[in-house]
C-alpha cells in the first residue's frame, strides 16, 4: 500500500515529509516523493527507489515551504519510476496530488480528459485526480467543491492528499476505502496514512470517514460529509509507542495481515466483477479469446503457500473447466521432464514474485514456447516482467514471513481466472458464474464473522501450545488447506506437524494417532463431508484428540471433536477461502503462547531468492 504524509504550519515542511516517508517504509514501497509550496509555484521531487535517495536528491536544496505533501509508492498501475512516483500534477503544476488506493474507472476518465486537451506523463490512475480537478475548477472556483465533484467522477478507492497553487497553506484530504488520518498541532497540522508518520509530531488525531473531505490549514481543520456538511469528529489521544503504531496497535504484523484479508480481498476484487451481467474483467491479463478457447492444458507451479493456492486452483480449474491442470513445486518441476505443449497454458504463483525456484520453472515453459501467466503481489518483480500476463493481487505488502493475505488473495485471482476462462469457453453458464460472483463478494464479510472470534480460537490455541506433533487433514479442495494449516503452524511455532488427505489415513498416519497428538479436521460442507465425518470418527475411536474446522451450527462434529474452530457456510467452491483464516490464527495464537519471533521464525525469509 502507499504512503501519504502532508504538512502545513509554521515549520519548514520538508524536513517533516521526509522524515514521515522513512516512518512508512516498513509498509514496503518502490518510489517517493514530496511537493512543497513555493514562493511562486510547487517544489516538486520524486524518485524511484528509497526515501533516503529522495533525501539526498533534495538535501542541497533550500527548500523553506511551510505546506507540503509527501508520498511512498507500492505500484499498482505502471512499473516503478519517477514519472510514475507521487505527486502527480495537472497541465501546469499548479495542482498536486498524492492517492493510495485504486481508481476502477481511470482509463475512461483519462480518455475523456485527453480529448480535452489535457497531457498525461505517467501510466498511473492516480494522475487523472489533477487534470479531473483542474477540469472542474474551469467552472466551479472553490478548490474544496472542484476536488468533490472531482471525486464523484471517481470509481474505486482513494485517500487523498491535495493542494493548489490558490490556495497556498491549505490541504485538501479526502478518504474512501482507504485510511487517512488528519494529526493536529499548535499551529500546524498534518494528514497520514496512518499513525507512524506523524507520531513524533502529534498523539491527537481525527480519523476521516469514507467519503468524507477535509480542509486542513495551520490553525484550522474543518470535516465535511459526502454532502458537503459539516461534521464535528471526534480526537483521539494515542497511546502506542511508535513500533506499535507501525502494526496499528496489533502485536505483530502476520496479526495485522490476518485481520487485513477482508479489506485485501475486496481491492483484488474491485473492478473485477459484474455479477448483474455475469462478467469478469480480466481483459489485461492478455489472454485472448481464440487462444483461450484453444488451451488444452494448464500447469500450474510455485512453492510454499504458493503451490498450496496452486494445488486450490488446480481443482477448480478441472471441476469448473473440464481441462486437466497439473500442479507442481517449482523444485521438483525445474528438475523432472515435463511434458508441455506449445497449447499449455502456464501459470505461476508467487508473492514475492522472486523466487528462484519459481522463475527457473517459468523459464523453462518459456524456453518451450508456452504463454506464461503470473498470479504475484509486486509489480514490477522478475515474476510479473518475465510472463505474458499478470493477475495482480491487492494484497499490500506482506511483512510476516508467514503468509496470509497474500494466500486469500492468490486463491482469489485463481477463482477469477477460472470464471475469466470458464465464461469465454462456455463451460460455466451465466446462471453459474452469477451464483459463484455473489458467493465471492459475501467472502470479505465472512471472514470479518470468522476473525471476531480470535479470541475463542486463541483460547482453543492456549490448550494445544504444547503439543510436539500435529496432524491436519481435509479432503479434495480442502486437502491443500490441510497442507497449508499444517505449513503455517511448522513455520512459526516450530512444532512438527503434516497436512494428509483424509482418504490417506488408513494407508500410515493412523498408526500416529494417540492422546497426545492433536488431529485437526477440515470438515465443512460439501461431497466429502461424510467420508471426513468417518475419518475423524475412526480418529476420535483411537483416542485421538480431533480439533475440527466446520461450519456454524454442525450437529454432528461437536460428537467426535474436542474443539471445533466454526466458520459461515458458503459454497464448497469458495470454502478454502474461508477454512484457512481459523488455522491461520490457530497457529499464530500458538506460537504466540510459545513467544516464538513470529514474524521472522528462525531459519526463514521471507523471499527464498536462491535454490
Ligand atoms: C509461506 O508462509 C512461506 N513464507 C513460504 O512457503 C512462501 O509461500 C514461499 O517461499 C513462496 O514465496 P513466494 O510466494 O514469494 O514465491
């Protein structure tokens, strides 16, 4: 996610905008930039790469503005660069603009600002925001008015930071979607991102609202609705030390990330689905049509938490589609001799989108003459560079070694894909897609029921943080969630545990079974619910301890499981996306009774950009 910081009082801005950024880094970024008022028109200065760059780029300069914006890019629209870097400015510099967030509708906007003469230099969204504004401004003379009807041009998501030549000392901030605070001073005042940037300045803030605006000067700060009135906000005092404000108060960032899926979820999502018409927008992944209609196979390779989205994506494309998909980590890939076409499709899954493992397999299918395809979360990566297409995932970036939103998100773009693909070859109805869609957008609301009981699955974790071995097991699209459960608690509790297929039981694992070793059961709706029923009974019968992942309000689980972790009923579809959120915190919650370093568990990175 970006970073915003703006100031305007009585000190020399610059020092406080760079100072802020630095605060903001650990959000993970790959340019910067600030605006500073001037005498006569704005000081502005951007780069890629880091703060400290940016630093030096303006460390010789007397630069003595009292207002100014700041800005930490995470790309999504446009490789990192400085003509893509914040601030962005209309036709002529007199507007300045800083955004996190995603703006859906920008390449109509920008059409119809282009046949109106306006020139764009960046490939970004954010840049339409000035020209929009300056657009308005022809007709309405007031910055705060121009910037609102501005924004009701806008679909999407932003937070804003704006200034205008006109109005010197003042800053526009406006918010949907995505946080922006205002801090208050004695004589100056501040917007952020959030807290870290301006905790050594202020511990008041207000916390806009979405679709609220703000006009912000030295000695004043004024709220207005989505009509334009205006709102008394409440301050708040706060408490944190700055490394808590840098997780938002939570104790580690994996914590924060976990609670993050809802909102990360809903930006992968937005723009992508049109449930009335049935329509997925994937056009830009750069698939065309008579090539999808020709694809005769799918690989799918990536590693960790990756191959388990992969292995995910692999059922839904076989049931849902009808094409056979094979699945492999890229170690084992790169090293056997598959079988590929030149009519396969090849797809790769990474957060990072670094991998060593990874980028050799993608470049073995490559070698071979396949389109490739990338599922990642950092634009401008090795992973999202070297394919034909990428499938973005909004996740933010992911600072815990351990990955959680980064997996949702993955599994997102892989229902995505397989409605995009299901949809032109004919092989899901309209009727089906529509049904899928609505299940899809209920998701981020799941989860948010599932993570407000954290402190029930904490207390569940307490009971367990002792145990040297687990067991966890599911069955067909939930098999991949075993394995991945399984993965999230070794990586950062340190204790031995193995996700099986639940069929396999009988053929080994049962042999493992007793009072001390807990078996944790993925047992939600769907055609293999019976057949878990009975493994996790013959368990049970062995004096094993069954803790079982199943839905709300399940009569029968609750006979044989000592704990039960529920979760909302959705279709079986889309039920990884909801059983991997109580294993997440099991684990976490786990490791926290163990103090392990949670965030960077020994012996791991958090990219492996070696073999
Ligand atoms: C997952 O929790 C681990 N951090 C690890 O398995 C990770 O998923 C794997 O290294 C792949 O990383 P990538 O998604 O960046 O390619």
């Amino acid at each position: 996610m970006c970073g915003i910081v703006g100031y305007t009082g009585n000190k020399a801005a610059l020092p406080i905008l760079i100072g802020g950024l630095k605060k903001l880094e650990y959000r993970g970024y790959d340019s910067a930039g600030i605006a500073i008022g001037g005498p006569s028109a704005f000081i502005l200065r951007r780069c890629k790469g880091k703060v400290s760059a940016l630093d030096k780029l303006v460390s010789s300069e007397k630069i003595n503005g009292k207002t100014g914006l700041g800005h930490t890019r995470w790309a999504t629209h446009g490789q990192p660069s400085e003509e893509n870097a914040h601030p962005h400015t209309d036709c002529r510099g007199r507007i300045v603009v800083v955004h996190n967030g995603i703006i859906e509708n920008y390449i109509a906007l920008r059409k119809k600002l282009k046949a109106k003469k306006h020139k764009f230099r960046s490939e970004t969204d954010t840049e339409i925001i000035p020209h929009l504004i300056e657009e308005k401004l022809k007709k309405e003379k007031n910055l705060l008015k121009a910037v609102r009807k501005a924004i009701a041009d806008i679909r999407g998501s932003y937070a804003l930071g704006i200034m205008s030549s006109d109005e010197p000392g003042t800053i526009i901030a406006a918010r949907k979607d995505t946080p922006l605070i205002i801090g208050l001073g004695k004589n100056e005042n501040f917007i952020a991102s959030d807290i870290p940037a301006i905790l050594k300045h202020t511990r008041d803030i207000i916390l806009l609202d979405d679709m609220e605006t703000a006009v912000i000067k030295p000695d004043s700060v004024a709220v207005f609705d989505s009509a334009g009135r205006t709102v008394k906000k409440k301050i708040s005092r706060i408490r944190w030390n700055p490394s808590m404000a840098e997780r938002e108060g939570y104790r580690h960032f994996m914590l924060k990330e976990i609670f993050e899926q809802p909102r990360a979820i809903q930006d992968t999502l937005r723009g992508k689905l049109n449930p009335a018409k049935g329509y997925i927008h994937l056009e830009d992944i750069g698939l065309t049509v008579p090539y999808v209609k020709k694809i005769r196979k799918i690989f799918i390779v990536a590693c960790g938490t990756a191959y388990h989205a992969g292995m995910v994506g692999k059922f839904l494309i076989e049931k849902m589609l009808g094409i056979p998909c094979e699945t492999d980590i890229a170690s084992e890939f790169r090293y056997r001799s598959p079988v590929m076409n030149k009519s396969d499709l090849f797809i790769i899954i990474s957060q990072s989108g670094e991998t060593a493992d990874t980028l050799a397999a993608l470049r073995m299918a490559k070698k071979r003459g396949l389109k490739t395809l990338s599922i990642c979360n950092v634009i401008g990566s090795s992973a999202a560079r070297e394919t034909n297409g990428m499938i973005f995932t909004h996740a933010g970036p992911e600072i815990g070694v351990a990955s959680t939103k980064a997996f949702t998100t993955q599994l997102i773009a892989l229902y995505l894909l397989t409605l995009y693909l299901g949809r032109i070859r004919g092989a899901i109805p309209r009727q089906e897609a529509v049904r899928i869609m609505t299940a899809i957008l209920n998701i981020p609301q799941q989860i948010r029921l599932i993570l407000r009981k954290s402190k029930a699955i904490a207390k569940t974790a307490r009971k367990y943080s002792k145990k040297r071995d687990f067991l966890y097991i599911g069955r067909n699209l939930n098999y991949p969630i075993a394995l991945e459960g399984a993965l999230k608690l070794k990586e950062i509790s340190y204790i031995h545990a193995e996700g099986y297929a639940a069929g396999e039981m009988k053929h080994g694992p049962i042999a493992l079974i007793d009072k001390d070793m807990p078996i944790v059961a993925i047992a939600t709706a769907g055609g293999v619910y019976e057949k878990l029923l009975s493994n996790v009974q013959e368990a049970r019968a062995r004096n094993g301890i069954i803790i079982a992942v199943a839905n709300t309000g399940d009569k029968n689980i609750s006979k044989s499981a000592s704990d039960v972790l529920c979760v909302p009923v959705t279709l079986e579809e889309l039920s990884p996306l909801l059983n991997v959120i109580p294993l997440q915190l099991l684990s976490y919650y786990i490791a926290l009774y163990r103090r392990c370093d949670i965030d960077q568990p020994r012996n791991l990175a958090k990219s492996v950009v070696v073999e």
